[in-house]
C-alpha cells in the first residue's frame, strides 16, 4: 500500500483517495490510510456478488468526481480488472489521465491497455521497498538517514517520464509529498540545495547544476560498467537471488516479463542466447527443473511464474 501511495504522490497531491473492501482483516493499513485522508467506502453484505457491489460503487463514485470536481484530472485505480475497461475510457473521454496499477498476475491485457499509463505493482515494490518491517512502521516518525533520502530523491527523478531533470524546488515539492516531516536542519543545512550538494558528494547519483539563477538536478551518469555480467556459471544464482525479492516482498506469482525485464535492468547484456537458450521460455524451463519457479497458465491461457 505504502509503494503504490509513494507512486502517485510522485506525480502529483492525491485529492481524494478511497478504498473498496476494506475490513477489519486489513487492520494494518489503517494508519496509513488515515495519515493519507483516505475514505473507506463501506458495502453491505448481501448474496454471493460482493465483489460486484464493491465495483459498482468505485464507478459511480469515479464518474460522480469526474462529472463534479474540476480540480482532479487523474485518476490511479489499483487493479487489473477487465471488468474496468468501459470506466477507464469514459474518464479518457473525459479528458482524465488514467493510472492503473496491478500485480501482473491479475492484470487483464485490454485493461493495462486501455490506461495512459500502467505498472505492474512488482516493479513499483521494488523501487520503494523499505528493508525492514520496524523501518516501514517509522518511515514517517523519524528523520530519514541520508543513504534512505538519496535513494528516495533518486526514485523520483527516475519517475519523471520526458525529463531528464527537475528544478531543485519543484524536487523538494515532490519530496514533501512522500515525507511532509522532511528537514534540511535534520541534516545538518539551512537550505535543501546544500543538503543536494552533501548527497552529490557523498554517494555520487545526483547530478546538480545553475541554470539562470535555477538549480537543476538530474540523475548522474554513472557507467553500468561495474555490473557484473551473467554467465552460464552465474546466472542461475542471479534469478534465484530476483525470485527470492519477490517473495520477500509478498509476491507468490509474477508475470514472465517482469521477471525478465528485472534481470535486464540489473544486467542489461542479458540474452538467452549467451546463456545458450533460444527463448525466455526456455530458461524458464531450465530454471523449473532446477525447482527455482514453476510455470503455470492461468485460465486466460496467460503464462505466470510462481515464486517456491
């Protein structure tokens, strides 16, 4: 839940957040929940179509905010229903961007199609995944240390799709959206810029420079040399270690491409054939003798990877 709030602040003030289907069994979200203003939208149990009442109101509510408030133009709804398809495109119409985010197991073709945008919630609990439960838990209590505000601060500018920088203040903007608690003084600097600066010397991945009196910042470019590079001695070590990722970070089925598109994002020279396969498929194989996944077909015929 964390990650996918941390996604769409990136982009912009959430100005109304509603959940479907909360109970009493997601106790632990509650906090979250509350800290981000969230409404939970109750629904009374009757028959056997709960779910169906759950879907009806989320597409009465969007419309009625779609229809009534001009000061929301986007809407990010979590799922990968099919069942979704007619709303996201009457919002489209409506001149609304529409976000969806899904595990990849549950995601529906025509409807990650159908939004401007779509992420696989696998990729989006990569980037944001806090490394402990007492971190996740303190995330908002406590100062962040500067190795987990560079990482935050690198998350964003790596999240601005058609820039390749950002103005200091409108970084800071976004920053104060994930982390309203954020201090320069925790840091030890009286402006953001100096902390940017002690950030930049310190671990080297923000690039800042003066643009007519702006300060820019953007992403540094560093070599990819230093990745290691799999080979037919070590590669099955590298999917284990990106199997065992998502199992940590809940995930019991993925999607093939999002598996593979992870192992190209850590080793961008991976290809089958240098490992000595013709297709994906085939080192799926391969790695499903070895019992380090196995491969099931939904009832879509979609192939899924389930994580041991």
């Amino acid at each position: 839940m964390l990650s996918v709030l941390e996604t769409v602040k990136i982009r912009g003030d959430i100005l109304l957040g509603k959940v479907y289907g909360y109970t009493d069994r997601y106790s632990d979200l509650k906090e979250v929940l509350l800290s981000n203003t969230f409404i939970v939208v109750p629904s009374l149990r009757y028959g056997i179509g709960q779910k169906n009442n759950a879907d009806i109101l989320l597409v009465i509510d969007a419309l009625e905010v779609a229809f009534t408030n001009p000061l929301i133009d986007s809407f990010c709804i979590v799922s990968g229903d099919s069942d979704y398809t007619p709303l996201v495109g009457r919002l489209k119409s409506m001149g609304k961007f529409v976000l969806g985010i899904s595990r990849s197991e549950a995601a529906s073709n025509i409807f990650i199609n159908a939004c401007n945008e779509f992420q696989f919630l696998e990729n989006v609990g990569s980037r944001t995944r806090v490394q402990s439960e007492q971190k996740q838990q303190s995330v908002d209590k406590e100062p962040l240390d500067e190795q987990e505000l560079n990482k935050i601060l690198m998350g964003i500018l790596e999240e601005q799709s058609g820039k390749d920088e950002l103005y200091a203040s409108e970084l800071k903007g976004v920053l104060l959206r994930l982390r309203p608690g954020f201090n320069e003084k925790a840091y030890g600097c009286s402006t953001f810029l100096k902390v940017l600066d002690k950030l930049s010397q310190q671990f080297g991945n923000l690039r800042i420079r003066s643009d007519n009196f702006n300060v820019m910042v953007s992403l540094a470019l560093l070599g990819k040399e230093t990745n290691a590079q799999l080979t037919r001695d070590n590669w099955k070590a590298a999917f284990r270690e990106q199997l065992a990722r998502y199992k940590e970070d809940g995930f019991e089925r993925v999607n093939p491409s999002i598996l593979k598109a992870d192992i190209q994002a850590s080793y961008p020279d991976f290809s089958e054939r240098s490992l000595g396969f013709r297709r994906f498929s085939d080192v799926l194989k391969a790695l499903e003798q070895d019992r380090l996944l196995a491969v099931e077909m939904d009832e879509q015929k979609t192939m899924l990877i389930k994580v041991p």
